[in-house]
C-alpha cells in the first residue's frame, strides 16, 4: 500500500452527509480541497467550514449533471492548482427509497436517479481524467456506490432506481479504471456501509465521524492492494 497521500482534492455533495464529514476532516489535512455541491448558498455548515479553513477550501456550485458546470470545475481546478490527484464523487439521490418498487417505479424518477449516480460520476471521472493525470502516477477516484447494487442482493423491496444505478456506477467503475491505469489513475468503488445521513436516515449503524476518519481511511480505502 502506498504512503502517498492526496494534496488537492474534489469532492461532489460536499453539503451534507458523507460529503460534509469529509470536508471537516480533510480541512486541515491537505493543502487544497475543492467541495463542491449544487446549491452552495443554501449549506451553510459547509459555509462556516470553508471560512473557517480560507486558505485550504474551496467552495463552488456543481451540478454532475450539467456538462457545463462540469466544464466550469475543471477550468476552475486547473486555474488553482492545475493539478488534482483524488476525486471523490459522491454526491448521489435515492429516488424515493422504499416506495420506488416495482408496480411504482416512475420514468422520469429513474431516469434522474441515473443521471445523478450513474452518468454524473462518469461524466465527472471522463472530463478531469487530464489534471488526474497531471497529478502525478497514483492519483485515486473514488466512486461512492452501494452494496445495493450488487447483482446478488436482489431481495427487499423499493430502491429499484437507486440499485439500478449504483449496478450501473459499478460498472462505470470498471470503465473508468481499465481507460486510466495507463495513466497511472487508480479508479475504485467504495460502498461505506448504512449510515446515519439523511438518505440512510436515523437507524443506520454507522456514524458520518465513524466513516470518514480523516485523510488516512480514504487513502486506506483507495489504495487498497498497491
């Protein structure tokens, strides 16, 4: 397993949950992290995170959806650091959870569930494979999928968009990899287990702190094997 550690880092849905936990522990641990989220306006936590770390964090609106705003961070990306070497992209709706089930499953629903799990982290991984690469042999995305979408856990009713798409995401996964490893980018899914956001909701086993301890565990979880 390599040492190396990340120095400038985006993260998608960096307004809540997961994403929000990361940006508190990566704060002071890199020497930049872009945290970006849809409407940035609106989180004001992330807001107090990123004024309380000036000169580490970079807040701006993304939206993984629109190629443009995609466009938009890397030309941002490149400007700052011109460099980038661990994307997380982990911003991700669940469409409805229990009551997408089969007999209810709306179009136009799984089709946005799709958009924003499946093609947004496709999109995200294609459009700043170049400032990966530029990073430097090592450089790491990391895709938040779900155990969900594996094809063996079939069972339990709803979350038929959201386990379509996170299947989906794994294999994009796989796409990714195979296009990068010549360049040295090391492309993996991380499923983080049940946790207490508001998609996993207040039952879940495990805490957002839980998760995301700090620079360390994303880098155990990304280097996994090298």
């Amino acid at each position: 397993m390599s040492n190396r550690f990340a120095r400038h880092v985006l993260l998608t849905g960096a307004n809540r949950g997961l994403g929000l936990e990361w940006v508190r522990q990566l704060a002071d641990r890199v020497e930049h992290l872009f945290a970006t989220c849809r409407r940035p306006d609106d989180a004001q936590e992330l807001g107090r995170l990123a004024d309380a770390h000036p000169e580490t964090v970079t807040v701006f609106p993304l939206d993984v959806v629109e190629p443009e705003a995609i466009t938009a961070a890397v030309e941002r990306v490149e400007e700052k650091t011109g460099a980038l070497d661990l994307l997380i992209n982990n911003a991700g709706i669940n469409g409805g959870g229990t009551s997408d089930r089969f007999g209810t499953v709306d179009a136009d629903t799984m089709t946005q569930v799709l958009r924003v799990n499946t093609v947004g982290p496709h999109l995200m991984t294609q459009a700043f494979a170049d400032v990966l690469q530029t990073g430097g042999e090592g450089a790491v995305v990391v895709n938040i999928t779900s155990q969900l979408g594996s094809i063996s856990r079939t069972s339990g009713g709803g979350w038929h968009s959201y386990k379509a798409s996170k299947a989906a995401l794994n294999m994009c996964t796989r796409l990714q990899a195979a296009e990068l490893e010549d360049g040295g980018v090391i492309v993996v899914a991380m499923h983080p287990g049940w946790v207490r956001t508001d998609m996993g909701g207040s039952n879940a086993r495990l805490s957002t702190e839980k998760i995301c301890v700090g620079h360390d565990r994303v880098h155990r979880w990304a280097y996994t094997g090298r």
